[in-house]
C-alpha cells in the first residue's frame, strides 16, 4: 500500500468517526432537551402528600402544613427559638381560624368564625381572653372587655335595631350600669345592684 493509499484511507476513518462523533452530539443534546421539558412538565404537576415540612440551616423545623389528629388541615410556623408563633387551621366545623403566638409561645389574638359565620377576633394575655371583637347572629358589632379571670367587665354594642348599648359589669360579672338609646332616640341611664334589681334610672 503506497503513502498515498494510506493517507487515503486514515482520512476516511475520521470522516467517519467525525460523523458518529455528530451523531452522537446531537443524541446528547436532544436527551438533555428530552429531560429539561421532562423536568418542567413535573414542576406543574401536583405535588400531593400527607405532611409538608420547612426546616432552616440548623434543621429546626420552621414551617409545617399537614393534618391534625382530627383530619383538618393545619399550618404551623415557628421562629428560631423553636417557639410556635403562627396556627392557621379549620376547626371541627370546619370553620377557619387564625392564632397568633408570642415569644413564649402563649396565645394572644385568635381570629376566626363561628359555626354561624360570623367573624371574631379574640385577643388574650396569660391563656385568657381580655378582649373580644365580633358580629352577633344579627350581623351587628359587640366589643367586650374582660377581667383577669375572663369575667366580663364591659360591653358596647349594637342591637338587632342599630342602637347603642353600652354595659358595665362587677368584678362577678353582674351587669350594673346600662347606657343606651332607646327607640325613641332619647338617651337611657339604668344602675343596678348586685342582684340585678335597678336602684336608679333616667329617664
């Protein structure tokens, strides 16, 4: 075989292997392409399990959705003292409610609705409530104030006829001062005993 012949056929063998090295560059790039769209089209699909858990660089968990014992959904977050600060959950009714939490974990305002719908908004100090915001069944406001043994102590509210009422309480939670509006749109001013029975009243 002369040079020529040699030179001849070593440049076939790489016309050749340039061709497979085509080939198999193209195989490649299509199979990345093939596993990027894969990945993308499993990015929409829904994502389903039974408990989702966020942790930071310590491994302290610092967020939780999943269920509570009872089947209700529940949404915790805690801060990086481990102490649980938010609860967004549905309670047996499945009615929603919202719980805030201060640094020592203790319950201080709680937002949800009742079994009837309407909203309230509690808020608290030492695991009892102080404070209460909300609608009655009529749909009309009412604020009320408690003591330290969550007895209440005062009340301003609305009756089913838009009228304002505003009560004052005794330390057992007897009603003994009572201003409001009567229908004639003339102020009333009732004062009570701690039986209940009125002492003095104008008009």
């Amino acid at each position: 075989m002369t040079t020529e012949e040699r030179v001849e056929k070593l440049e076939k063998k790489l016309a050749k292997a340039e061709r497979r090295s085509r080939v198999m560059l193209v195989a490649a790039v299509t199979a990345v392409a093939a596993v990027f769209l894969l990945c993308n089209s499993t990015l929409q699909e829904v994502v389903r399990a039974r408990k989702f858990e966020v942790v930071d660089s310590t491994g302290n968990t610092r967020a939780s959705l999943g269920l509570d014992e009872s089947g209700q959904p529940v949404l915790q977050l805690w801060d990086q003292n481990d102490s649980l600060r938010v609860e967004l959950d549905l309670d047996s009714s499945g009615q929603p409610l919202l719980g805030l939490a201060d640094q020592n974990g203790k319950p201080r305002a709680l937002l949800g609705l009742r079994e009837s719908g309407q909203p309230a908004l509690k808020l608290g100090q030492n695991d009892t409530t102080r404070a209460e915001l909300s609608l009655d069944e009529s749909g009309q406001p009412r604020l009320q104030l408690f003591g330290q043994n969550e007895t209440p102590r005062a009340e301003l509210s609305l009756n089913e006829l838009g009228r304002p009422a505003l009560g004052l309480f005794d330390q057992n939670g007897n009603i003994r001062t009572l201003l409001g509006l009567r229908e004639s749109g003339q102020p009333g001013l009732v004062l009570a005993d701690q039986n209940g029975r009125t002492i003095w009243k104008a008009p």
